[in-house]
C-alpha cells in the first residue's frame, strides 16, 4: 500500500471513528433521558395511590417499553464495540488515541 492509499485509509478510519464517537454520544444521552425518565415513574408508581386519591391522572404512553429500553442497550452496546474496533484498527496504523 502506498503512503497516499495509507493516508486516506487512516483518514476514513478516523472519519468512522469520529462519527462513532458522535453516535456512542447520542445514544448515552438517550439513554440518560430514558433512565431519567424510569426513576419519575418509579416514583410516581410508589405514590400512585396517593396521586389517583388526589385526582392526578397521568399518561401510561409516556413509560418506555422494555422493547425500547432493550434495543436502546443493544445499539449502546453495538457502537461501543464497533469503537473499539475502530480503536484497535487506529493503533494498527499507527494512531493511538487517547479517548
């Protein structure tokens, strides 16, 4: 392989890298939400009684799925390898990153 062809090779890597990167970001984000999210409603459920005595209703279709939680994990855990992955081909070429 030539130094040219190793360049953008290394230059498409890191593009993927950093996309990833970007990816993994969202997805934590999300999932921080939707952890957010389960610890109201954990709440809410201790206190349900209290709150329906009170007169407050609430919205059952605002409580993830465990569908959804799940397949949020699994793309978590997906970009997460596929980072590392990505890492390992890095440092093969040479780059080694320090996140």
């Amino acid at each position: 392989m030539s130094d040219e062809e190793q360049q953008a090779a290394e230059g498409r890597t890191m593009e993927e890298y950093v996309e990833c990167s970007r990816m993994l970001a969202a997805l934590l984000a999300e999932a921080t939400r939707v952890g957010n999210d389960l610890t109201q409603i954990g709440q809410s459920l201790r206190t349900i009684a209290d709150a329906h005595s009170n007169g407050i209703t609430g919205e059952a279709s605002k409580i993830p799925t465990p569908d959804s939680v799940r397949q949020l994990a699994s793309e978590i855990f997906t970009e997460m390898d596929r980072k590392r992955q990505l890492r390992l081909s890095l440092r093969n070429m040479g780059l080694d990153l320090k996140d």
